[in-house]
C-alpha cells in the first residue's frame, strides 16, 4: 500500500488520513496528475482534504496548454447511473460578462479557482473535468488557439465517490450568478432519474432532454415547474369536489434553490406515485395543452411573429399549478376530468383564451395588474384553480364571462374562510 512520507519531495500529505485503498488509489491519481499536467507546484504540491466529505483536492496552477489537452466541460453528473445528463449549466455565448471573460484571456489574463476531478473512470484521454468554471475554460481555450499560454489556478479533486463528486459539482455552481433551478435539476438528478423519467413519458420533456438549467421563454420544463405539478395534482386530491366552494383551494409553488419539504413529504408518503395512472394521464394532457398553446402562436401558424407570452403561457406557474390542482380534484369525476383535459383541442387559435385572460381583474387589483395569468402569487392561483374547475362544469372553454365568475368566486371564497379562520381563532382564545 502506497504511503507518504512527511519528507517526501514530491507530494505533502495534510489531509490526516491514515492510510487506506481509497487514500492510495487517490495519491496515485494526484502522481498522474503531477505527471500529466506538470502544475507549477510540481515537487511541493500539498494534498489536502475537506473535512466535511473526505474529499481529497490539491489547489496548484496549470499552464494553458495543459489545461485544455486534458480538460473537458462535457462532465456527466452522476457517469455510472445518468451518464447521458450534465454537470454543467450550458454555455452563455451571448453574455456581456463572457465576451469580456474572452477578451481578457487575449490579453494574458491569469484565471483563477478552475474546479475540477481528475480521474480515468470516463473519458480517460480527457481525465480532467471541469465542473466548475466552464466559462473560463472557454475563454482559455479561444485565447490559447491564438497562442496565449498562461498559468492559470484549479482546485482538483481526485477519487471521489459519487456523494463526494455531486457535492463537489453542486458546490461549485452554487453562487448569486448561478440560477436555482441548476440547482434544483443537480438535486434531483442525486435523488435519481425518476423524476426526469417521468416527465418524459409524459411528454413533458422530450425524449434524452434534460430539464432546463434557467427558466425562459420555449425552454425545456424547469424541476420547479414539474415537481409543482406533481405536488398540486395530489394535493387536489384531498378537496372534496362538492365541497370546492367552501374549502381552501389555492394551489402551492415548490420552493426553488434549496430543499422542498413539500416535494420531499410527497415522496414519502407516496412511494409509488412514478406508477400513478391518473398522474400520468394529466401529465400527457398537460404536455397536449402546452404543445397547443404553442402551436396556436407560432410564425408558421399565426402567418407573422407569434405572441410569446401568449404561446408559453400554460408554463405560467400559477396556470400550471391551478390547472394540475384542478385535475387532481376531478380524479375521482371522469365526466368533468375530461372536460378539464379536453381544454387543450377547444381552440387552435388560443386554447387557454389568454387575450381573454389578460383583461380578468378585481376591483381591488392595482393599476399596474397586467390581467389573469402573468403574475404567480397565491391570488393568481387561487383565481385560476376557480377558472379551471368552473371550466370544467360544461366544457366550453374559457370566455370573459367566465374568467368574471372565477375571480369573484375566489374573493367571495376568501371572505367566507377569513371569516371561519376568525372564529377558529376566537373559540380557542
């Protein structure tokens, strides 16, 4: 069993290991590493370890050349199990801070804290992967095809396990410039490919994609946005439908960029929810209704630049939430469950009405209250979940007269439960 020796010229041991398999199978690949990339700290290079994983990492510097010979940005998140799916958001090409990035590795610049894993396990010829700093590896790239080979500084980790090398992914694209929902999608793929399966089958998320590492306008469904469906479709399923006028109706959003004890609470207590019939068969239908609302305002159907905000609109976050509610509460009602499903072929010019939506307000809505169907809060899904379900009585569709009912059923529903939450509070006093 390889050892090192306090006074070895090549390597300093401080990670205050005792000497183990995996210790030695991690200082072989630090000797590799040494090897293959030459770091300026070559002959004095300090193994260290985060204490809070066991984690084994050097931080050095690398020239350029070496850099990008054995580097890649194309890391899978979890290789042995979702090899296919990535660790890293996607390049922004586009981005004011990336261009200067670029333009700054022209000029010389020494780039620091590049994090990577150094291992043979995938890609041997490519054993350097960069988790995190890609927008910087792209930049040292471009400048070092125009001959410019600095020293540039990476922490890298070497013989990770698989919690050690998702923490490792996660931590390293966890700041203020990195969404929740990358965040979000590297939770999940932890937890395993179920979710992102699931989605799939639905049609949610099309064959071999992932979910989207930003929320935007025709990208793919965010984890927030599925596990807000899912989570509304049973929470739906505990309201009475004859009682829907009297009983708490505003559907939830999952929180975003840390852990959702509502999303985690749902696992558990339903463990076999992936086989759920009923939740698949509103998946399939809410995936038909996105389709439709897209198609409904697309260049080549529309003739002319279609309505973005009009086409994503069942992706609003309280439509979708409210709709899925709706569909949990009608599980049980086959009649009006496919009247609420059906919403996605009344209309191929607007499935969900929303110029229709947009003109739905309150007396008591501000001035600056763009209309039923752009805002997320819990009156906005309150209002909706009313809509869907009055939707769903005859089948129609969604008119203006319509949306009028929804939202002062919901006002006049939230007075009735102020007023029974006042005497709650009264009797127990």
């Amino acid at each position: 069993m390889l050892t090192i020796k306090k006074n070895d010229p090549d390597i300093i041991d401080h990670t205050q290991l005792p000497d183990s398999k995996s210790k030695a199978n991690a200082i072989a690949l630090v000797q590799d590493f040494m090897s293959e990339a030459e770091p300026l700290e070559k002959g004095h290079l300090v193994v260290l370890r985060d204490v809070r994983t066991g984690a084994i990492f050097v931080e050095c510097h690398v020239r350029a050349n070496y850099l990008i010979k054995l580097g890649t940005v194309d890391v899978p998140l979890d290789p042995e199990e979702q090899a296919e799916y990535r660790a890293n958001r996607e390049i922004v090409e586009d981005h004011v801070a990336f261009e200067q990035m670029k333009e700054d590795a022209l000029q010389k610049r020494t780039f620091s804290n590049l994090v990577c894993e150094f291992t043979r396990a995938f890609d041997s010829t490519r054993p350097l992967k960069i988790v995190g700093g890609q927008h910087r590896f792209t930049a040292i790239q471009g400048a070092l095809s125009q001959g410019v080979d600095e020293l540039h500084g990476l922490k890298v980790y070497f013989g990770l396990d698989n919690e050690q090398r998702i923490d490792v992914q996660l931590i390293s694209n966890t700041n203020i410039a990195v969404s929740t929902d990358l965040f979000d999608r590297m939770q999940e793929t932890l937890a395993g490919p179920q979710l992102r399966n699931w989605c799939q089958k639905a049609g949610l998320l099309p064959e071999g994609q992932d979910f989207a590492d930003k929320r935007a306008r025709a990208a793919p469904l965010t984890v927030r946005a599925a596990r807000t469906f899912i989570v509304n479709y049973f929470l739906g399923q505990g309201v009475d439908p004859t009682k829907f006028d009297s009983s708490e109706t505003t559907p939830i959003m999952s929180k975003s960029g840390s852990t959702d004890a509502d999303w985690q609470a749902l696992k558990t207590q339903k463990p076999k929810l992936w086989d759920d019939a009923g939740l698949l068969a509103a998946g399939k239908a809410f995936a038909g209704l996105i389709g439709a609302q897209r198609d409904a305002f697309a260049p080549e159907t529309t003739g002319k630049k279609g309505n973005l905000d009009f086409g994503e609109k069942a992706l609003n976050y309280a439509v979708l939430s409210a709709w899925a509610f709706v569909a949990g509460v009608l599980y049980k009602n086959t009649p009006r469950l496919q009247r609420h499903f059906n919403l996605k072929d009344i209309s191929s010019k607007d499935p969900l009405n929303a110029a229709v939506l947009a003109k739905g307000r309150h007396k008591t809505d501000s001035e600056s209250y763009r209309g039923l169907g752009y805002r997320t809060d819990a009156k906005e899904r309150g209002r909706l979940a009313e809509l869907f379900f009055l939707q769903a009585e005859k089948g129609a569709g969604i008119s203006s007269s319509l949306v009028d009912v929804a939202i002062l059923k919901f006002h006049a529903k939230e007075a009735q439960l102020d007023v029974i939450r006042a005497q709650q509070k009264v009797a127990n006093t």
